[in-house]
C-alpha cells in the first residue's frame, strides 16, 4: 500500500497560524511585540535566500524583524559587538546568526555569544546541555518540526525504534535526543555505521539527515515504517536541476506507512519553528505560560 504522505507545507501553514494566534494574543493582553533578528554575514546567494524568507514569514505572523546585513569583512569584534547590542536589546527576543559565516569568524565563538534565552536556533551549549539532560531548551528548529510532524502522525512515538541517520550538531544529535525524550528506543547511525541496511530495517522511525542524494532505498525501509527525510540535494537528472532528499522517495514511498517528500516536507517546517521559538522565548523572557503545542 501506498504511503500516507505528510504534507509539511501545510503542517507548516498550521503552525504559523497558531503561532500567530500568540502574537495576537501578546499584543493585545501584553502590549509586546515578539522580535526576531536575524544577522547575515556576507552574500552566500542561498543564506541571502533563507534570511529574506525568515523576514517575510517573520513579519506575516506579526512579529518584528530586525535584519542587520554585514559586509564579508567585518571583523570578528564588530560582530560579536553587534550581538551585545541585540542580547540587550527588550524588544529582540530571538537572535540567529545565519550559518556558515566567513572563514576569519569562528562559528563557535559567535554562537557562545548569543544569549542562551534568545538562542532561537537551539545552537548554544547551554541549550544543548539543557536539552541533553532533559530540560527546558531552545530546541533546534529541524528536529522540533520533525518531532511536531511525528507526534501529529503517531500520537504517542512512546516505544517505537527510531533512527537517525547522521550525527550532525544541527539535526542528528537534537533529533535523537527529542525521540529519547518521547520514549523511543534511538539510534544514531553514520557513515561508519557497520550494518546500516539492517540498523535502518529494524526501524519504525527512520530520520534521514546526511545530506547525500538519494542513498536510503526503499528496500532498508520496515514495511509501515515512518520516513522522515531532512535532505535537501540538487542534482541534475535528464538535464534539469532537482530537489531530491536522502531517501529515494519512489521506492521508500511504496513500502513506508508514511513519509514527509522534498520538496514540501521538512523544509517548510523549519522557518515555521523558528517562529515558534521566538514565541516561546518572548514568552519565557516575559514570564508567561509556554505557547501550547510549539514546544518540545
Ligand atoms: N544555515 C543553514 N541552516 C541554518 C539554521 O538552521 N540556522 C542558522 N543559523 N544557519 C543556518
């Protein structure tokens, strides 16, 4: 049987609604405007494309958005001093440095900057530790819409085998630590990986986050396994450029129960947790309850 596909654009469009429901809800009982500032290093054409859909998306919620664009140039100092600036600033409540930033800023240095509290990427160390030991965290925007999707999907993923395919900081490690949070039985597979065919077979959650093209075939997939496939791959096939995940989604769609396709999958749902998140810290910085169902 045919795979139920998991609509992320919708899922998407539901989560911006509701988290625009919030901002309504903290402007008009609170008089505060939740604020996101999103910093860009120099003119990588694709970061360019992210931090202008992150400002649109941003301020259709009604949130404000505070773009600052630096020249390629700018030094190490100047950055981190902008940063100071924004960690002080009441009306910012979240803070993200689009990534990669040039070879002469050390991404470690920048991210340690950022005020855990409006760390909206869930990149610092504090929320990764906080998220490790299971504590309220700013949660990375990825693994919190996958987890949004397979909790919408499962209900309850108490118990299931999951596995996450790549152990990146930004989606394989938080997203295996999410599914341990919601009682899976996780395993994170990658590259040395010794039987990963078999590993992934045993699976009732499969997370494809590797970032090559195409490598988990339907024939690794569990019959009723659910796919989510974090992939985002140009290829060129017969002559025209692709978006392809790292599942092949033809032949993983005719065995898996369901599966998130690419595009329209997880990508969406990415820039719609950022969202959330800023929410959730302007929430927490202003000592109101969590925004229900936005949050790990
Ligand atoms: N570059 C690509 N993805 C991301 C992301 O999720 N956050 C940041 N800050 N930069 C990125």
């Amino acid at each position: 049987m045919a795979a139920t596909v998991i609509d992320g654009k919708a899922f998407a469009a539901k989560v911006r609604g509701q988290v625009a429901e919030h901002v309504t809800r903290l402007k008009g009982d609170h008089g505060i405007t939740p604020g996101l500032a999103v910093v860009l290093v120099g003119e990588d054409p694709a970061s360019q494309v992210y931090v202008r859909n992150k400002g649109k998306q941003t301020v259709e919620v009604g949130m404000a958005s505070f773009e600052h664009k630096l020249d390629a140039s700018v030094s190490q100092g100047e950055l981190l001093e902008l940063i100071g600036k924004l960690n002080a600033d009441p009306a910012v409540h979240g803070i993200l440095c689009q990534l990669p930033v040039p070879d002469h800023i050390d991404s470690d240095t920048i991210l340690g900057a950022i005020d855990p509290a409006k760390d909206v990427d869930g990149f610092h160390i504090s929320n990764v530790g906080l998220l490790g030991t299971g504590q309220k965290a700013m949660v990375p925007c990825t693994p919190l819409g996958c987890l949004m999707m397979l909790r919408d999907h499962h209900g309850s993923l108490s118990g299931m085998d999951a596995v996450v395919i790549g152990r990146s900081n930004i989606v394989g490690k938080p997203m295996a630590q999410l599914l341990l949070g919601d009682s899976c039985t996780v395993t994170i597979a990658h590259s040395r990986t010794k039987d990963l065919a078999g590993t992934v077979r045993r699976a009732d959650i499969v997370v494809a986050a590797v970032g090559r093209p195409e490598m988990v075939p339907g024939d690794w997939i569990k019959p009723g396994a659910t796919v989510i496939d974090v992939g985002i791959n140009r290829i060129e096939r017969d002559g025209k450029n692709k978006l392809v995940g790292d599942c092949d989604y033809a032949s993983c769609a005719e065995v898996a129960g369901a599966i998130t396709p690419v595009p329209g999958g997880v990508g969406p749902m990415t820039i719609a947790c950022l969202l959330a998140n800023t929410v959730t810290a302007c929430c927490r910085a202003n000592g109101l309850p969590e925004p229900e169902g936005l949050t790990a």
